[in-house]
C-alpha cells in the first residue's frame, strides 16, 4: 500500500501569525485624529450626528459605494473560482498556484513606495475605475489561456497576469479608501472607511 505524502503548511501559519503581531504591535503607534461634533446637550448632539450621516448619502458616495462593490464582486468570484480554474482547466499543482500567490504579493511589495505618486499623478477615482476595467480584461485573458496555448504556455500566461495584482489590488484599494476619507465629513472619516470595507469585502466579496 502506498502512504501519499502531505505537504507541511504550518511553518506558513507560524510566518502569517507573526506578521499579523507585528501589524498589531505597529498600529498602536498609529496617530489618527478625528474630528468631534460639539454640542451643548445630548439631543443637539444627536440632530449634529445625523445631520453629519446625511452628508455620506450624496452623488459622489453612491457613485463610490456601487464602484466598490462591483471591486467585492469581482474579487469574490477570483477568490472562489479562480484556483479552482488554475486547477482544473490548467492542470496546476498545489505547489505552483503557490508561486502565482508568491508573485502577487511580490508585485503588491514592489508598487507600493510608488503608490501615492501613482494615484496622485492619475487622480483617484480614476485609478479605481482603471483596475476594475484591467481586472476584468485580465479575468477574460485568463478564460481563453487554453487558446493562446500556441503563443504561450498558459502557466506562464498565468504568472504575467498576476502581477497586475500590484495595481488592482494595491493601487486600487488605497486609492479607494484614500477617496473616501475626502469625501466624508471629519467627525464620519472612521464610519466612511467602515462603510467602504464592508461594502467591498463583506457585502461585495
């Protein structure tokens, strides 16, 4: 009888686990000042915070929160059928679907000193509507891999696609909650960046 092999993930688990700690240990260093709402009694307070709600219920927030949630949308489907593609369609191993998330995150490393030149340079939204447009032509490159098989190999095809991720990912989202903190009124920056989170990774993805 033969015994197959099982690959060992848990020194992958013990690396993410001590990133996550010094991610945490590094945002109580974080300063974030916001602005308060001054009011003489509890229900002028009140009539201030909705008020202050009001104003993310604008053209502009719609706009944003719809551009956002088609971002979740297109994200979800990748991140639920897209090894599934590699995998099935491409024959992938286990092991190179692991390189192609190796690269992502190498290309995301690569593009972020640039980032704030990148999006100040094409302007914010701009760059948002830019990645969803790149993503989905990405997304349908990789539907006819198989078909461009004479031109290159689709594992190859693969990897030069996901480096993209540097910008639709990486550009993309800090763009996104950089907008957002321009369009919320200063007492509503911290709901306006729990608004778009959701929006884009709950409600989206």
């Amino acid at each position: 009888m033969t015994i197959l092999e099982e690959n060992d993930y848990s020194g992958a688990f013990y690396v993410a686990l001590v990133c996550y700690f010094l991610a945490m240990i590094a945002s109580l260093f974080v300063k974030v000042n916001l602005g308060q709402i001054k009011a003489s009694s509890q229900e002028e307070k009140l009539r201030q915070n909705k008020e202050e709600l009001m104003k993310l219920v604008t053209p502009s927030s719609l706009i944003f929160f719809g551009m956002i949630l088609q971002g979740g949308l297109m994200w979800g489907i990748r991140d639920t059928y897209f090894n599934v593609f590699l995998q099935k369609e491409l024959g992938m191993s286990s092991q190179l679907i692991g390189y192609t998330v190796t690269i992502s995150v190498v290309s995301q490393i690569l593009i972020l000193p640039f980032a704030k030149w990148i999006i100040e340079g094409i302007g914010h939204i701009h760059i948002c509507f830019l990645a969803i447009i790149v993503d989905v032509a990405r997304l349908l490159v990789s539907s006819y891999a198989k078909q461009f098989s004479d031109l290159i190999h689709p594992i190859n095809l693969m990897y030069g696609l996901i480096w993209m991720d540097s910008l639709c990912l990486v550009v993309y989202w800090t763009s996104a909650v950089k907008y957002s903190y321009k369009i919320a009124p200063p007492t509503l920056v911290g709901t306006m960046a729990a608004i778009a989170n959701s929006i884009q990774w709950v409600i989206g993805e």
